[in-house]
C-alpha cells in the first residue's frame, strides 16, 4: 500500500505526463480561468472568499477521490 501512496504523491515517477499543446485539456483549462476570472469580478469580496473556499474544498475532494480510484485501478490490474 506504501507503494501505491508514493506512487500517487509523485515519489515514484514512472512517467511524466504533459498536456499537448493545443489539447483539449488545455483548452478547457483556459476557458476555465477566463470563467473564473469573470466570476470574480462580478462578486463581493466575501462572494469571491467562499467561491474560492468552495472550490478549494471541491480540489480536496476530487483529491481524496482520484487516489482512492487510482489505487482501486492498480490493485485491479494486479490480480
């Protein structure tokens, strides 16, 4: 399990992966930030503080999320 662990927290690299220029995960990642930015300027500073602490809240879970699948897909190909 150890393994796993290290693996997920990028101590054990077996490779790395970039986003194409160009790709979609780029271009989605853009129109993200632009939304964001637009957002923002339209909230109150206390809108903008829960947006962000909302969002921060959301990264942690996906976090918690993408390492329990990660694992769960590892042990799959194991067996």
């Amino acid at each position: 399990m150890y393994l796993l662990n290290d693996l997920w927290y990028g101590n054990v690299n077996p490779s790395e992966r970039h986003a194409c220029r160009g790709s979609e995960y780029k271009k989605v990642t853009a129109e993200a930030a632009e939304c964001m930015d637009r957002l923002m300027a339209e909230l109150t500073p206390k809108g903008s503080e829960l947006l962000e602490d909302l969002l921060d809240t959301y990264v942690v879970l996906n976090s918690i999320s993408e390492e329990d699948t990660f694992i769960r897909g590892v042990r799959i190909g194991a067996q």
